[in-house]
C-alpha cells in the first residue's frame, strides 16, 4: 500500500489546531449584502470587503447580463495573444482617466497586481522601503523581485528616511506602502513618505486596495485624499472590493505600463477577465460619478458604529477607515467572540496570528453603505451582550 507522501502536512494542521487558528470556511448561502446567508442562518453581515453594496445594485448587475449575451462568458486567451477585448480597453482608459494617470493595466487580483509589479520592475541591485504591515501580496512581490528588503516600523517615517540615506545615491529605490492598512483601518503617512522618496529620487508606490471607492473624491483613493496626483509613481487599486467584482490593476505612466505589458508574468501568463467583469468594473466607475451619496453614506454608517463601539469601551486601535477591529489579545479569545457573535446574528471574523502579531488579536468588523441604522444598533447590541458575558467590556 502507497504511503501518503503529504502525510506530513499533518503536523502543520495540528501546529494550527494547537494555536486555535485551525478554522471551517463560513458558507454564504445567498447574495454578499449587509444581511446575508452564512452557513444557513441569517445574519448582519460585517465581514465583507463590499464598502458600498455594489455587488447588488442593479446598474452592475444588468451590465454583467448584457455583455455575457453579447460577449460570452470568457475571454478566451491571454491578453498579449488574443484575449484583449474592447471592454479591456475601455476599462483601462476609464480607470486612468479616474486615476488621473497616464495609463493603467489590468491584473486578475489585487494581489497579482501588487506581486506582478514589484517583481517587474525592480531587480536584485535594487532595494525595496517597506511598511512593517504591508500586505502580504507586497512582501511577496518583493521577495520575487529578488531585491534587498529593508523593513521600517509601522508608519515610522524618520526611520525609512535614515534607511533611504544610508543607501548609495545611485542605487534604485522603491518606497512602498498600502494606503489603507487592512487589518488596523488606518492611514499611511503617505505625505510625508512622499516627500522622503522625492529627496532620495526613490520609486513612490501606493496599494490602494481598501481606499479605492473608499476616501478621495469620488472614491479615487488616498493619492486624490492627500492630494498628491503626480507624485506616486505606482498606484495599485482593486477591483474586488469597493467596486464590487473582482480584479486589480496599476495606474501610472505609460512607461510603467508599457513595460508591465511585457514583463509583469500574472499578466503576460493569464487568461483575461470574463466580459462580465469588466462590463461590471465599468458600471461600477459610473456609479461612483454619479451618485456620490454612497459614499457619504458609508461614512456616516462608520462614523455610528464607531462611536457606539467607543462608548462602549471596546479597543478599535487607530482605525480612521471603515475597517474598525475590535482587539481583544488572545487569538482563542477572539475565535469564541466571534462564534458567540455568530450565535446572536452577528457576522464578524476573528483574526489572530499570523496575520496579526501575538497578543493583538482582534474581530475585524467593516461597516458598508448598505446597513441601516438598525441593522448596526443591533449589531452594538450584540456586540456589549457577548463582550460582557465573555468580560472584554
């Protein structure tokens, strides 16, 4: 008889069970909306990356339906041989435009974006400046780059800046940082790390995943929020969260673009987005234009959860964003928070180490355009029940 040759993956599930971080994947059994089906019961949802709701809303939807019946279902190729559809191209432009870029590119993720484009553009002379809670996507661009990697303190700016002054004037340099931190909910110091790239003539590159369709104009993300068009040179945005489908893409010059064409391999090497998608993503854009009262009223959802939340003393760090953790140290503590909250028709998910360090543990909550005020009263309800019964408030 044949001995199993991954037995041994064995000890990785036990080391996981031994940490409780072993966990069953939550089943939806309807649509992604603040209220949803997980795992056959009916919940308020505040777990998902939907920010504005747009998985739903009818304009996306019927743009889906038309462009399968006109288009099909795939796209059949890669984009360099024959998988470039007109609604790419249409994306493309749309998106730089939106951008305020030059150009912009297309990627199957978010994190394909971020990995393919590191990887693309920088080489083993070179040295990457990066954010200590970057995401995961970024280190492993990074590490496939093969260039040095120098880490700074989380949003310790002084520190990049010594790192970048101890580096030869000559050699290439890229600062790196997400806009929004997607576990923490906060802001990077993208002004000042900004002006610190432009002393040293670094790369500036900005993974705008949780703050597109979120801060900025019209969702445009932290560049627009800080005001600084023209002065990073790489932005990274998805597809997969605000805008309600799936997919990411870089924006910037048309240099940087041209080259990811032809080196950035997640690119070159897969197949297309189906035309839904892109039909999707493009509907998305012209929801974001025209109503605008989505965002604001995301904002105003955030600003009462988060304050029902303080009032009632749980900890949600430094989050200015809708991403508000709610920290409660021991990763065993948050995985029974959040079954508990689940118990009372809660969704929220707990997060402990890795992704997190030891000891901040925390559930994640986000808050979407699409809750009503009852629907977050009821979830601050719950929240001060089991926080009480377990003795974190």
């Amino acid at each position: 008889m044949r001995t199993d040759p991954l037995r041994y993956l064995q000890l990785a599930l036990d080391e996981l069970e031994g940490q409780d971080s072993r966990r069953p994947m939550h089943v939806l059994c309807g649509e992604q909306s603040a209220h949803a089906c997980v795992d056959d019961r009916q919940v308020v949802n505040l777990a998902s990356n939907n920010y504005l709701g747009l998985t739903t809303h009818p304009r996306l939807k019927a743009a889906a339906i038309e462009a399968t019946a006109r288009f099909g279902v795939g796209a059949g190729a890669v984009r360099p041989i024959a998988g470039t559809m007109t609604l790419h191209v249409e994306l493309e432009r749309k998106l730089a435009a939106f951008k305020q870029t030059e150009a912009a590119l297309l990627f199957q993720s978010g994190f394909t974006a971020n990995a393919g484009t590191v990887a693309a553009i920088l080489g083993r002379d070179d040295v990457i400046v990066s954010d200590e809670l970057n995401h995961a996507s970024i280190v492993d661009g990074a590490r496939l780059s093969r260039a040095t990697i120098k880490v700074f303190p989380h949003k310790n700016v002084d520190t990049a800046r010594k790192i970048l002054k101890d580096l030869p004037a000559t050699q290439r340099k890229l600062v790196i940082t997400d806009g929004v931190f997607s576990m923490d909910g906060d802001l990077a110091p993208l002004p000042a790390l900004c002006d610190i790239a432009q002393e040293s003539g670094a790369i500036m590159m900005v993974d705008d995943a949780h703050a597109s369709g979120v801060f900025g104009r019209n969702g445009r993300g932290t560049v627009d929020h800080f005001g600084l068009h023209g002065r990073v040179d790489v932005q990274v945005g998805t597809l997969s969260k605000a805008l309600g489908a799936v997919g990411g893409y870089v924006a910037g010059s048309q240099l940087l673009i041209d080259v990811l064409r032809h080196r950035a391999r997640p690119f070159v090497f897969s197949t297309a987005h189906p035309p839904a998608i892109a039909a999707t993503c493009l509907a998305a854009l012209d929801v974001l234009v025209d109503e605008p009262e989505i965002i604001g009223r995301l904002w105003d959802n955030t600003a009462f959860f988060k304050a029902g939340l303080g009032r009632l003393g749980f900890n949600i760090g430094t989050s200015e964003s809708p991403i508000l953790p709610v920290i409660v140290g021991s990763t065993s503590l948050a995985m029974q928070f959040s079954d508990r909250l689940l118990d009372h028709g809660v969704f929220a998910v707990a997060i402990g180490f890795p992704i997190v360090p030891r000891g901040l543990a925390r559930v994640r909550t986000i808050v979407t355009a699409t809750h009503s005020r009852e629907d977050l009263q009821l979830a601050l309800d719950v929240f001060r029940t089991v926080g009480e019964e377990l003795g974190i408030v």
